[in-house]
C-alpha cells in the first residue's frame, strides 16, 4: 500500500508538473505574441514617423526654393527696370535720328 501511495503521489507530482510546464509554454506563447504586436507596431509608429519628417523637410526645401526664386524675380525685375532707364535715352536718340533721316531723304507725308 505504502508503494501504491507512493506510486500515485509519483504520477499526481507528474501530472501537475505537466500542467505547469503547459501553462509555462502558452504563458509564453502570450507573451511572444504580444511581443510581437509591440514590436510592429513600434516598426509602423517609426515608418510614419520617418515619412512624416520627410514630408516635413521637403515642405521647408519647397518653401525654401518659392522665397529664393520671389527674391530671384524681384531682382531680375529690378535689373531690367534699371537697364530700361539706362538704355530708353540711346533708343530715344537713335528714334529721332531715324525719323530726321526717314524725313529727310523721303519727306514727310
């Protein structure tokens, strides 16, 4: 009897190892699983944060470019304003000298 006792204590000891080992094995499945989520889930969040700093960096280039080329326009605007009002007294002398000579040689109508 002692050897029966001690034979079914053997097999209950067995049995609850068993059970700890199989709650040990999906308490790890859980675990990995939900390691698994946090990680994509870390992956995704720094995805949108790197294309979100991209589309940031291409706003501020874009803008960049729009100020560089406003002020490119305001000084070619200003560049040919100026050699307008340098070159519009040559222009007016050669018209008259054309005319004077157009009415010269042709007379006038």
């Amino acid at each position: 009897m002692l050897a029966e006792n001690m034979a079914q204590e053997i097999r209950d000891l067995e049995d609850a190892a068993k059970k700890i080992v199989a709650d040990a094995k999906a308490e790890a499945g859980k675990m990995l699983a939900a390691a698994q989520v946090d990680s994509e889930q870390a992956v995704k969040k720094a995805k949108q944060e790197s294309h979100r700093q991209w589309r940031e960096s291409i706003a501020a280039a874009e803008k960049e470019a729009e100020e560089k080329a406003v002020e490119m326009l305001k000084q070619g605007k200003a560049e040919a304003d100026a050699f307008y009002e340098k070159e519009k007294a040559s222009v007016k002398a050669a018209a008259d000298w054309l005319v004077k000579e157009v009415t010269t040689t042709y007379g006038t109508c």
